[in-house]
C-alpha cells in the first residue's frame, strides 16, 4: 500500500566548502597562470587569463551570495 504523506523531502545538503575551494584553486590558478604568462613575454595573453580569472571568480563568488 502507497503512504499518504506528502510532506516533502529535504533539499540535498549544500556543500559551501567545496566552493570555497573552488574560488581559492580559481584564484590561485589564475595568479600562476599570469605570473608564468608575464614572465616568458606573453603580455597579451596574460591580460586575458587574468580577465578570465577575474570573472570565473567573480561569478562564484556572486552566487555563493545568493540567498
């Protein structure tokens, strides 16, 4: 026989560390990335990493504060 109860199930449980994480390795990528990019005369690619990096970031960290 089928139960009756529709109370809902709880939502998954939210991992925040593991974005926390990933804003971090971003970050840090993004720093290596530019330094390495700099440092063998690629200044135009190192501009464009570190865009990148800056939005990738940027957007985890819009929504990590999102209610």
């Amino acid at each position: 026989m089928t139960s009756i109860d529709r109370t809902p199930s709880p939502p998954p449980e939210s991992r925040p560390d593991r974005l926390a994480w990933a804003i971090i390795v971003t970050a840090c990528l993004s720093i290596v990335a530019v330094v390495v990019l700099a440092l063998t005369a690629h200044p135009e690619a190192a501009t464009a990493v570190a865009a990148i990096g800056t939005a990738v970031a940027g957007l985890q960290v819009t929504a990590r504060n999102r209610p």
